[in-house]
C-alpha cells in the first residue's frame, strides 16, 4: 500500500496591477515538482505570458516557471 501526502500551496503571480495569488491542494506519493496547479485563469494567465507555448501549467519545468515569474511555496502538510 502507498502512503500519500496531502499539500496546501501558493502560486504568486506578478502582474501590472501587483502580485496575485492562487492557492491550490495536491495528493500524491510526494511533492511533485513540476505540478503549478490546474486552475483557469493560471493557464490563461501563462499561456497569454508565454505567447501561447505552454497551454496547460500541470507539466510546466520549474525553470519555465521562474523565467515568467511564477513563485511557489508550500503553505502546509
């Protein structure tokens, strides 16, 4: 049987107007590193900053993320 941790992050989103912030939950057999959440103004938001190359935030690299200025921190366990 696998053991699964449950996680509360924040997604911090620059944008003109100041930061904003999209708070998510994730189950899974460990933090994945690579998940930016799965909400639709997050993927609008990022495929509007990346000119359309990234449609969908779930698989998006920690680098790509960094480069458009998404910060994610884990809130709690």
């Amino acid at each position: 049987m696998q053991n699964y941790v449950g996680y509360i992050y924040k997604i911090t989103i620059p944008t003109s107007e100041g930061e904003r912030y999209y708070w998510g939950r994730k189950i899974s057999s460990k933090i994945i590193e690579w998940y930016w959440g799965g909400g639709v103004k997050l993927k609008h938001w990022v495929k509007n900053r990346t000119d359309g190359k990234i449609n969908s935030t779930t698989s998006m690299s920690s680098k790509i993320a960094a480069e458009i200025g998404l910060t994610r921190e884990i809130i709690g366990f």
